[in-house]
C-alpha cells in the first residue's frame, strides 16, 4: 500500500482560535509581559538599533507608514530617516547595498514586502551575498538580515502573488541562514540573534501570525539560531513543522490527547542550516513522524526533514513519514478554492490518527 | 486633433464609468465583502481612458495593481469585473486573480502584475511578436510614477528602443508611491526626461485632461503603428483615495489631497463639454444615470454568481 | 545507527572515461547516427523551427557566436537575426518578453547562459509566467521553453557564480515544467517535446554532457514529458539519478554488476512534474535506494525523490533511503577543492554497497 | 589640473604592470595552465589608471569578471593576483574566487562580481554606510558599456543620485558584450546621457588618454567626496583580444582590431610622456624592466604556491 502525501485540497480549512495558552515559553516566576509577534519583532529592532549604532533599517514604505504591516511603525519617530531608511522601488539593490553596507561595518535590516517579491532579488541573495564571504576566501562577511513577511491564512491572503511560503528556495542556499519564527517569544529572540550574527539571515515572518499574542519576558534575551524547538513533548508521533503550522500542530496536540494520543510538536523555527539531532532523536523516541509546512508540496521544505529522519531514525520507524503540505498550486484568490490550500487542525489531526493506525 | 463627439462621450462615459465602479468597490469592501486589498483610480481616470480609447481592440495593454481603470477603459464589461473582484467563477479570471490580477483579454490585455514593473517585459514581447508578423498592433504597459525605478522599467525601454517595437510606455505620475513621495526616490523633476537615455521620445500630459492626454496617446501609438518605434507617455495626475481602500494616509495632508480634488478629471471636462455647448447637460445626466444603472446591476450579478467549485482548485495550473 | 547522507567532499572525484556504449536508447535495426549532447540539442532546435514559424530563439550572444557554449551555432546562418535574435544583457526582461510573446501565439526558445544568472529572472519565471495562466482563470497560456546550460565537472568548472544546479528553485513552482537530459538521445526528444508543450519549460543543459557522444535515431522523434527513464534494469538496488550523473550511475552498475550487484538506474530525465510511478515502482522491487544529485544538499531535489520513496515503498525498505549530493558550499574554483564537490562514479560504488551491506 | 611627476611615473608603470600581467596569464593559459576563463583587460589600462590614481586607498572599487586590471590599477600585489589566477591558496581569494572574482580588499575592494552589473548595489551600499558615518570615502563600481542595459545598473543609479551618494559610476565602454556591438543593444550614442534619467552629471572621456582619464575621475570623486553626489563616467577604449582568452571573435574583423590597436594607450602615453621631455626614455625602459622581473616573480611565486588544503573545503562558507 502506498501512502499519499496529502496536500491540504480535500480537507476544507477551519480558521482556528489561537488561545495565547497554547504555547508557553516563559518559565514561570520570569516576569514577562504579552506581546504580538509583531510587537515582538519591532521591540527586538528597537532594542537593537539601541544597542548597537552600525544597525539600520530599509525597506520600501517602512518609515512613517511603518511598512506594508506597521511592523516598523513608530520607530520613524524615533531613530529618524536615516537609520529607518524608504527606498525606491529596487528589490534586488536593496539587498545588493545592505550587502555593501555590512562589508564595510554596518549592520542592514532589511525588508521586501511580500517574500513574493524577492524573485526579484535572488540575484543579490543567492548569487552574491550567499557566496561573497567563500568566494573572496574570508576577505569580507556580509551581516544583514532579510525581513520577509510570508505565508496566507484561510481567508487573509490575496492570491498568486501575495501569498506563497517560499524557504525552500533560500534554505537551498549555502551561505544564508533562514527562519521562521512561530511566536512572540521566538520572533523576538531570533530577530535579536539574527541581527548579531556575522552571516546574511532571511528573516520570514508569517503574516497571519503578526496578531498573534505571546508571552516574552521583561529582560533582554537572545535565542539560538541553528537550533529546533521541542513546542510540546509527546511519545506517540512527531509533528515536524514551523510557522502557523506550529498553532495547529499544538492544537492538533490538544484534540489527540483527548484520544489518547501523546503528540511531540518540534518547531524548525531555524529553516537552514537545520539542526537535524532534534529531529532525529525525537522520530527515534516516537517511530511516527508527520511533516507539516505550509510551503506548496513538490521539492518542499519538508522532504529534507523526512530525508533526516530516513537518515537518523530509519530503523525505528513503525510508519512512514507523512507529508502535509500547501497544495501544490499557485494561490487563488476566491475564497471557495483557497480553503485547504494550507493545512490546518483538522488536517493535523486526521494526519496523525493515520499513522498511529498504520 | 479634432475629436468627433461620440468619442468625446464615450471619454465620458467610461470615466463615470470607472468612478462608479471604483465607487461601488469600496463601499463593498468598507462593508467587508471584499478579501484582500483594493487600490482605485480615483482620480485618475483620464489617464487610462485617454490612452485607452487612442487603441484598438486588438492592441494590448499590460496592468498592474491598480488595473480596475486601465481594464474598464479599454472596454471591460464591469459585471465580469465586479465578480472577479468578489471572487467569482463569473468574473474574468474565474475567481483566480481577484482586484490585483484583473485582467480582461477579450478587449485586449496581457493580464495584470502586481508585482510593481513586472508587466513591462510582457508588453515589450508581444510587440516584437507582433513586429516579427508583420501585424500594425500595438502594446501599452500602465506602470506607476515608482514603478521606473525598477530594473524592469529600464531593461524594457532599452529593449523596446533598440528593436524599434510598437510600445506607447505609459507612467501614470499620482505622486506617490503607497506612501513615498515622488520626490524622495526619483531626482529629475520631469519623468518624460527618462526617454533620453533609451534615445526614444519623451513626452508629459496633463493626466487629468482627458482630452490631453486622448490626443498624446494618439500621436505615441500611431508612431508605434507606423513602425516607428517606442514612445515614453507620462500623465501627470493624483491619486485621490488611499494606496489601497483603507489606507491610512500617514504620509500626506488633507490639505493636499483636498487641493488636488479640485481637479477632479470628471467635473472639469463636464463643463468643458458644455461650455463648448456640444453636449446638453442631459445628455451627460443620463450617461450617469445608465452608469450607475449598470453599475448596480453589476454588483447584483457579482453578488448572485458562484465562487468556483472546490472541485475545480487545480484547474489552469497547466494548460 | 544514523546513516550518513554524504557528500562527495571527502571522495576525491575521479574523472570517468565515459563510453557511448554506457547507455544505448536507439532499438536495433533503427537507422541512427552519433551526436554530441550539444549537437541533438541544436537538431531539435532547427528541426522545430523548421516545422513552426511561431519557434524563435532569443538570447545574449546566441547569434554568430552561437552562446557560451557555442549551441545555436550555424542557426543564425540558417534562420536570421529575426528568429535567432540577440537581446542586451536583461535576464528577467529576456523571459518576461518571451512570456508576452508566448501569450501572442509565438513559441519562444530563450537562453540564460548560466543558470547561475537566473537569480536575476526569478520574478518573470516563478511569479511571473509560472501563475499567469491561473492567475487569469485560464485566458492565456504561456508556452516557452527556457534553456539554462548548469552543473560543472571535475576540473572544467568556473568557480561559484558559473557552475551551479538549481533545478530545485523551478521544480517548487507550480505552473513549470522542468526538464535535465542525460543524453544526446534524451536531449532531442525532450527538446521537441518542450517547444510542443503549452506551458513554460524549464530546460536544464548540464554543461559537462555538451560534448558527450551518443546515439540518435535518424528519423523525427519525440519523447513524452513528465516520465523517468529506466536507463538500466536490475534487482539489487535503485539509484534515482539525473543529468551528468546518471553516467557515473551507469559506470558504477557496470562496476558492481562485476560484483553480483545489480543496479537499476533511474533518470529523472523529467524533474517536475515527477512521475512518482516509476520510482516507487522501482523501490518497490528493489527494497534499496540510492540517490544521486549533483546539486547541493540540503533542502535539495533528492529530497522529494526520498519521500516518493517513503510514500509509495515503504515497508518494502530493506535499508534507508541514502542521499548522494554535491557539497553543500558554494563551489569553489581551486581543483583542490573543487574536487570532491560532486559525487563521481566510486561515490555511488560506495553507496551502493554500502545500502546492500545495510 | 597639474600631475606630479611621480603620478605619471605611477601611472606609466601601472599601465605597463596590468599589460604584463595579463600577457603573463593569456601565456599560462595558452599553456593550459589557467582553468577556466580569463578576461584580460589588454588596451583598457588607462581606464582603471586614470580612475583608481584619483582614490585613495581606503576608496573601495567594485569588480566585475574582468578586474585583474582594476585591482592592479588600485595597487593590487601582482603575486597574490597571480597565485588567485591559478587557484593558490596564496591568492587573494586563497584560491577559491579565481580570475572572475579577484578582488585585492586590502588595497580597496568590495569584490569581483561576475553577474554582470551586480557589482554596482555593493558600491551604492558601502557609499551609503560611508555618508550616514561621515567618513569621506568614495566607493567605484566598474561596469561595462552592456552592463548599462541591467536592471542593476538603472536601480543603482537612480538610488546613490536620491541620496546624493559619493559613488563614481565607472561606465567601461569598450564596444562589445561579448559578441554583441553596443550599437545592437543601445540606442544612445553618447552614453553619458544615461546620467539625464538620475539627474546627475554624466561625464564622457577618451579611455586611451589616461591623462583625461585621471581628471576626470579627479573631478568626480572629488565631487562625490564633498558630498556633492554621484557621477557616471564613461571611459571611450576597445578591448584589443576576445572577450575572454581563446574566445574566436567571429563578430569582428581583424582590421576593426587593428586600427583601434593603433590607439594603444601605453606607446602613446610613453611618447607623450617623453615628448613633454620631462621624463627620459631610460626611466620608462627602467620600469618596463623592473615590471616584467616582477611579473616572471610573480608567476613563479604562484607556481610554487601550495594549492587549498581539501580539508579546508568547508572553510568561509559561514562567519
Ligand atoms: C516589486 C514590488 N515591490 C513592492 C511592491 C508593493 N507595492 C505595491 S504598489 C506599490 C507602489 C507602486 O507605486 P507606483 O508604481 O507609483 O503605482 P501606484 O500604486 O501609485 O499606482 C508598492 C511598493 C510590489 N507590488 N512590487
Ligand atoms: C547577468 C549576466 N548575464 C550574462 C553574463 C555573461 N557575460 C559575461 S561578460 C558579458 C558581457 C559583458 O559586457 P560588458 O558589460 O560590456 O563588459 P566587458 O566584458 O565588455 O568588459 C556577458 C554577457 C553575465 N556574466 N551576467
Ligand atoms: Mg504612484
Ligand atoms: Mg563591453
């Protein structure tokens, strides 16, 4: 019997509610207060280009109308035109001078508005600022982050060119550091990491999370990069994933427990380079692995998390991998037909009672 | 140019047209019956209109974003209009492209790219297909005043120039792009100056004089029909309404917008029309009247079609 | 035990002496004549446009100095500056124009000198003309092929901005087709099928094969899209390959054959949209699989080969699935280090023993 | 403007050392002893002369796959250039960039980027970080005549003029993109025109005159360093062999070459040099010697050189 990858098409999407409670990150005891995740990415700006005087931002429209979603907002206000820089429109030029700026000392944070649009700077992301450091044998390193807002929710999004999850393309890419934060929490301590680290990072912040609400503590803190985050700890099967897809695996989790079911929730919230032990060694313990991006299906991001499961834990498999991906389509716009374009709780659900039946 | 009188009230009409459509657009989405964004040309509506009706049928323009007006004034049935925008198997996309990707080929278009300058390779090539055949048509890409700064804007122009193609290159200066101001990403005060550096004419119009920019028009495409090559066309004029529906315009005065209102393109050339005592006011009256008619019909059909079927989500990936 | 996935890097690469004789596709008693991998390209070329004046060629240098690689030599002579047409160094303008012209009812046959350059052309291929035709509910189709010479070889390559293989970027876009012949045979019949076909094609040329001999029918022929290629048969193991390296698949079965190994090589001669069947056929009956790309490792095409795998052979796996992969560096240009940057015939000696030993 | 003798001395002996170099490079290619392509910069020595003697050392260029005469010129070590050239954990780039991406960073570059004109956001970049810390430095992207028709180069300009960046736009115009005459992709015969589109100077100079050169590139930097904005300069020459070593040059005629030889650079600013009487020929016959001893170090010294340790493979991919 072959089991079908599925994509989300024959399962109609749910739009879900998110309680806060969902995900705690913050020991208890730590005084934390709640933010956004896009307050969260806009304190972590604001605490370090505070900090540190080679930090600027630039992007099309982010000074005072604070950016396509306000995530910069107010910070116009503060640190001025220079360091929160408008540009023209100039895709591949924005990353192509942030790339110039961080060999001579700065420390450019950048934003394309929609990750849609970055085809247009693939040329300055992959081809150069990827590969400058190696091909110049250690002569310059090229500091920026890359903010690109990414992704849909049923309902929220709009359409082919405004709407894709495009990793993939990026984690592809030796060189880059790419990820994607799923929470308040970790938005703000990746971003504070990826803005010190010596390396290009695609920073890709799911848009239907910028509402979302999270616990972060008071005091500063900085998150590793290069490393996966266990959300939830469960014996029975491994839910692979990041992004929104993290609140529906962690949903999921909570219907499955009802039945019995113990489910692991491990967040890739560092796309590339993937720390592949916290994969392996969670599919070793559990046997069951379901792999969950919203990303469309064909040569995803999520065949190279099944691939370092075949690698570290083939012999324990008690089922095979299962992807649950986007469907793997352009993106309409009609909302009849952009249900199930991304999976969702239900799809989680049903994707783990499957292979604990198998 | 002598302009003869049903050409003078169609320029009309389809600019109450467009008006009305943009109009009925944003009170559906105030009311929360439109996904997404949706970003008018109010204001606007000469620029398209002029040039549009300086075309054919089968001569092609290539949209944008911003493409409700470019589609209406090139002769696109707003009931299929309104149902694309609503998302419905009745609309011109099917429901697939909604506001941003409208697009209606049957009255000659290459489809609408929101990714800002994108559209401007797809014009340029099928001008060198309709040179290479040898056909008289032309191609007209729409591309906002921020839209030449992008590489496209430029690799396009040098191409079209250097294989003399039948391209009328529109720039539709509003003045800003979502919230930037022309000023603070473009240096030279005259965007026409920009054709220099392809070796092409540059030419700059009143955006809000339909009749300007009508007989402008004429002049590019009938040089582009002729074999003649490219020709750079900027109309100058104001976006009256936010970027998008919505917008909340952080990044200019009421003032401005108020002084620019004055110049409303719609208004202003009623009362040329008149003054030149060719047309009775009833006669506009009644075009608006028929207008909102047919817009209203519209957003009844919109409302009453279907969306697609689920069972049709992965048709048109591949022909 | 984790299996490594390896990279070539510690296996110094050995330069094969590849014989014609490696793979025979043409049926005996079939008139046939011998042609390098480039001249069936241009066969096919001219052979088109010969068939369809709607076939033009559009690209920098392809004139009289026939491209970089010297491909569309002579079709100037043969069809004009018209057909054969050289543009200004614009790649995303290049595609976006031939998108446009497509749209119009030409069928254009575009080239990118490098796929490494396509970075500058990903909006007009992957947001651009990937999605028109759903984008616009079906009002246009956009039938061009985009021919993109990749991949390196062993001492012949130019270091990290000339010898890249991204088949990986265009096989996650819904909407494209993408193609990577291993031989003269399969280039010709793959070729005309691309130009035939009504939706934009990917045409992968893997620089190294330019010169390499092979057998091609001497009448018209054409090969579906879309399908593996079982370039050899056996029982012991499955090497899912592609390109340059489905001839150190074929040298290496005939290394192991010596060795009671019987090997069965599948090309992928089809990148996207995969055919699933084949593979998992193949799996199915072997128990053993191989892959092998000479693209980079992580998030890479093998990866999707791998879960097909997973899906469709599971509990017929009698070892895990082994990725064979280019380095995951940008390549450098000392041979040094060059070396070993992609897998070469020992390296899939090696991992087919190493699966079999398993 | 007056030019110091030793200037002259510099520039005459720059000159000559690029000329040996690549003389030196095409003979180990020929010898099969270069892998992959080289591109010489064999009758365009005055160009990067004359510009990189009007910065200073802590002035950065920008390259492209044919800088082995602009690092030279910027006052790159001709052994560690060599080393690069075969693959020398000696070079510049240890051996992993080669004759495309040689870039001298310790006498003032930003790399060599062989994507034709993706050189040119690096310069604008680094110009940029320059003026928001105050420090008066100039950065130089080079770029040829074709690579005036990328997206890149339209983008860059456009943004350093905005932002009256200290960039000199350096615009090699040597006729040929590869195979293709610049009158088969560009419209405009004067490409300092293109400077029109940004509202900023667009300056013209004869790329054989490396005395013209100089001051010209003087002006503009020192334009650029008073923070007065950037200018594009567009060097006049011609590339005396193919486009890279080897390359067949079907596309011109062996007298086209021939005639522009006759405006060698060299030969004429030695002549000039010696006609003004201020230096004598035993000086510049002193520095042709000195020259070609130190280019046959050179290549020994790369010849010698150890090539990447294998088990260095993985090094600088990450910081
Ligand atoms: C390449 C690209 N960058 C950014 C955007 C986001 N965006 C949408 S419209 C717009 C402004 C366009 O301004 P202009 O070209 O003047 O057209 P207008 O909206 O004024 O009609 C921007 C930046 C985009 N769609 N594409
Ligand atoms: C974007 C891009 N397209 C194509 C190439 C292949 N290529 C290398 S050099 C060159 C011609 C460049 O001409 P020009 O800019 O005039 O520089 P020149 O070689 O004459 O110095 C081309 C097309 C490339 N390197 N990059
Ligand atoms: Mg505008
Ligand atoms: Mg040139």
């Amino acid at each position: 019997m072959a089991t079908k990858s599925r994509d989300a098409t024959s399962l109609g999407a749910t739009t879900p509610v998110m309680s806060v409670d969902l995900i705690r990150q913050v020991p208890d005891g730590v005084p934390a207060k709640e933010l956004t995740y896009q307050e969260a990415i806009r304190e972590a700006l604001r605490e370090e280009m505070q900090r540190d005087e080679n930090v600027f931002l630039m992007g099309e429209d982010i000074g005072k109308h604070g950016g396509a979603f306000g995530v910069t907002r107010t910070l116009f206000d503060q640190f001025g035109p220079e360091r929160v820089r408008n540009t023209p429109i100039s895709e591949n030029t924005i990353v192509g001078a942030a790339t110039g700026a961080a060999i001579v000392g700065m420390r450019p944070v950048i934003e394309i508005m929609f990750v849609d649009f970055s085809g247009l700077a693939m040329d300055q992301i992959c081809t150069q600022a990827a590969k400058l450091r190696f091909m110049t044998g250690g002569q310059c390193k090229v500091p920026w982050v890359l903010r690109m807002p990414q992704g849909g929710g049923a309902g929220k999004s709009t359409a082919a060119q405004h709407s894709q999850s495009l990793e993939a393309w990026y984690a592809h890419t030796p060189g880059l550091k790419v990820v994607l934060p799923s929470t308040p929490y970790d938005a703000k301590g990746l971003m504070k990491a990826a803005i010190r680290d010596d390396n290009p990072v695609i920073f890709l912040e799911q848009k239907f999370l910028y509402s979302f609400r999270g616990l972060v503590p008071e005091g500063e803190y900085v998150l590793p990069l290069s490393q996966c985050d266990v959300k939830r700890q469960g014996m029975d099967v491994t839910v692979v994933t990041s992004g929104y897809m993290v609140w529906h695996a962690m949903l999921a989790a909570q219907i499955l427990q009802k039945q019995d079911i113990d489910v692991e929730v491990i967040d890739v919230r560092t796309i590339a380079p993937l720390d592949e032990e916290t994969i392996g060694k969670s599919a070793r313990k559990t046997g069951r692995v379901v792999l969950v991006t919203e990303a469309c299906r064909d040569y995803g991001p999520a065949n190279e998390w099944g691939m370092v499961v075949m690698e570290h834990a083939f012999e324990y498999l008690k089922a095979p991998v299962t992807r649950l991906t986007g469907r793997h389509s352009p993106i309409p716009f009609a909302n009849s037909i952009e249900n199930g374009v991304w999976p969702d709780t239900q799809a989680v659900v049903q994707a783990c009672k499957d292979v604990m039946a198998w | 140019m002598e302009i003869d009188r049903e050409t003078l009230l169609e320029m009309y009409r389809r600019m109450v047209r467009i008006r009305e459509f943009e109009l009925a657009a944003m009170d559906l989405f105030k009311r929360g019956q439109v996904k997404g964004a949706i970003h008018t040309y109010i204001g606007q509506e000469a620029s398209g209109v002029g040039v549009c009706l300086a075309l054919r049928t089968d001569d092609l323009i290539a949209g944008t974003h911003r493409s409700h007006g470019h589609n209406i004034a090139k002769g696109a049935d707003t009931k299929k209009m309104m149902a694309e925008i609503l998302g419905k198997e009745t609309g011109y996309c099917k429901g697939r492209g909604g506001s941003m990707h409208i697009a209606a080929f049957e009255t000659g278009s290459l489809g609408a790219l929101a990714v800002v300058g994108s559209g401007i390779p797809l014009a340029v090539g099928a001008a060198l297909a309709f040179k290479m055949r040898g056909e008289d048509r032309v191609t007209v890409p729409f591309t906002g005043e921020a839209g030449s700064n992008t590489g496209n804007w430029h690799e396009g122009l040098n191409m079209a120039a250097v294989w003399d193609l039948p391209v009328v290159f529109v720039l539709e200066n509003n003045h800003y792009g979502v919230s930037t101001n022309i000023e603070d990403v473009i240096k030279v005060k005259d965007l026409s100056q920009r054709a220099v550096a392809y070796g092409i004419p540059g030419v700059r119009v009143d955006g809000f004089d339909v009749v300007a920019v009508y007989q402008a028009a004429r002049q590019a495409v009938d040089r582009a029909r002729r074999g003649e090559g490219p020709t750079l066309l900027v109309t100058e004029s104001y976006r009256f309404e936010g970027h998008y529906a919505g917008e909340p315009e952080v990044y200019r005065s009421r003032a401005e917008v108020e002084e620019y209102r004055k110049k409303d393109p719609i208004p202003r050339f009623r009362d040329a029309l008149m003054g030149e005592g060719r047309v009775e006011p009833i006669e506009l009256d009644s075009i608006d009247n028929e207008i909102r008619q047919e817009i209203a019909d519209a957003v009844e059909f919109a409302r009453q079609s279907p969306e697609p079927d689920p069972s049709t989500a992965m048709d048109y990936i591949y022909a």
